[in-house]
C-alpha cells in the first residue's frame, strides 16, 4: 500500500458515520474514529499507538471484540460476551453483542453495543491489522427487554405467568433428573372466590388477587424459586432444591401471610376472611414418570385439600 493509499484509508475510516477503531497485529490502537470518539467520550489522543482501548468500555481490563482475533482468543466469547456468532471461523469476522458500562460518557447508562470486528491479511496471508465497528442497540434492547418482561408477567398482579410457569417447570424438572435433587411445587387456590366476586365486584376481586400476590411473593426468597399466577384464582409456586420440611414451611407461611391481610370475605363458606387451599408435592424427579405427573399430582393434592373442606393443605 503506498503512502497515498494509507493516508486515504486513515482519512475514510475518520470520517465514517460507524463508529470504528483498528487495531496493528499486536493489537495496539492504529484508528480511532471521530464517530468512536463520540460514542464512547474517549479522543483518539488518548488510545492511538495503544493497547488502552478497553478504558472506552469498561472499567477494568478486558478484551474488546478485535482483541480476541488479534490474540487467537475466540474460544472465550462465551464468557465475553451475553451474544455472539463466529461466522466461519475467524478468517471471515465475528459478531457480538454486550452491555458496556461506557465509564466516560457523562451519563452512568450501560450502552447496549452490536460489535462486529474482522481481520485484515496482507498478500502472504500474514494478519496485518482488525477492524472493529460498533452500533448503540441500546433503544432497541430496552424494548425487546419491555416486551420479554410483558410476555412472562401476568398484567393484573406483575408476577409471572402460565406461559412463564411452564416454561420454568421443565427446566427445572430436567434439573432434577440431572441432578437428582428435590423439587416441590405448591398450587394455591383462593375459596369461594367466585362468591366473593359476586358479593364485591370484580373490582374488588382484581385488588384481593393483586394483595394475595404481593403477600404470597414475600414467603419465597430464594433467586430460583419462583411465584405464578397459574389461571384465574389460582396459583403456583416452583421450589427447586426443596425438601419436604422446606415446602411445608412455605406452605403454611403462605396461610399465615394471607391470614395476616385480614381480607372480608362474607360469602366464604369457611371463614369470614378470604383464605387459601394448598396442594402441595414434593419429590426428586425420577419418582414420576413425566413433568406433566408432577404437576397432575400438585393438582390432585389440591383438589383433596378443597375437597376436605378447603382453607388446609394438602401434602
């Protein structure tokens, strides 16, 4: 490449609306665009001739893209980056995607970036320099982010939802045959809810499903464990890693914070204030057949505790 050549490249790169930076093969900053600069707050001045590029987008030390096929590290993207695709193998670029704390912006925000970084190859095949672009995906992440929590939350009382619930039920059933630890599902149904819709309102109904909710959320405390609306008036608690002493502990510390709303419920045939009935099983999962039987023999135990004249749980 002659020196007119170079200087054309160097003056292209600059003035590219995608912010883009390059680095030599020994992975030191050679092009730092004004469009990077605006994006990340960091001159050239300060990462040209280089290997502090990182300063842009972290607060500690850690490989960017372009860094990664400059050292032959490609096998650590899974641990880089939430994101990523290998087309091909290195010789053709790869693309990923990531949250990046951006410390020189003004504001403290992450900026969500899609990065794509390729190689460049002299005549011999030789690896010469690595281009990197980046784009702000931020807007749309937050977005996709909106509509994920919408899909899994059930809009009445903001915890999860049947779809959320199924979902999570496999996973955790395939936890626990890998495993072979405990898993404990509780199915809670309010009594007599019908009447008590008929007797206040389904206004008043939303607001007892939505403080029944908040109280049932504050008796799970563990990160896997999980609360959902199931349908309706019921539902659902998923306990992984769970014994039988733990989910009966949950168990009754739900009747207990429901007990504790003190909510009327005049048109209940088995109390004067709104309660709950429990159907509770717990197991490792190869002691049933199929995720579906776990569920079913929840269900069962449900039913018999309603059958028993609700208000009580049934292990």
């Amino acid at each position: 490449m002659t020196e007119t050549d170079y200087t054309f490249a160097v003056n292209l790169m600059q003035f590219l609306v995608v912010p883009t930076f390059v680095l030599d093969n020994d992975g030191k900053v050679l092009i730092w665009n004004r469009a990077c600069e605006r994006l990340t707050g960091v001159p050239g001045s300060e990462v040209i001739g280089t290997k502090e590029h990182w300063r842009a987008f972290y607060t500690q030390p850690r490989a960017c893209l372009a860094d990664l096929i400059v050292e032959n590290r490609l096998n650590d993207m899974e641990a880089l980056y939430l994101e990523y695709e290998d087309s091909n193998g290195q010789a053709y670029g790869i693309h990923a995607e990531n949250w990046c704390v951006m410390p020189r912006l003004a504001h403290s925000d992450k900026l969500y970036l899609a990065i794509d970084a390729g190689p460049i190859y002299d005549g011999a095949g030789a690896l010469i320099a690595v281009v990197e672009t980046l784009r702000d995906m931020t807007a749309q992440k937050l977005a996709q982010t909106t509509l994920e929590g919408l899909a899994y939350h059930d809009a009445l009382t903001g915890i999860y939802n049947r779809r959320a619930f199924d979902e999570k039920i496999k996973i955790e059933w395939e936890r626990s045959l890998r495993e072979q630890s405990g898993l404990a599902l509780l199915m809670i149904d309010v009594d007599y809810f019908k009447k008590y819709n008929d007797h206040y309102g389904h206004q008043a109904g939303d607001e007892c499903l939505r403080a029944l909710a908040t109280a049932m959320a504050q008796c799970i405390a563990r990160p896997n464990d999980m609360l959902a609306r199931y349908g309706g008036e019921e539902f659902a608690i998923i306990l992984p890693s769970c014994d039988e002493a733990g989910v009966r502990t949950i168990a009754q510390r739900l009747q207990e914070h429901i007990a504790a709303l003190q909510l009327p419920h005049q048109s209940s045939e088995v109390s004067a204030l709104v309660t709950v009935s429990i159907g509770a099983v717990q197991g490792v999962a190869r002691q049933l057949q199929s995720v579906q039987a776990f569920v079913a023999a929840a269900d069962k135990a449900l039913y018999r505790a309603k059958n028993q004249g609700r208000n009580r749980i049934s292990f």
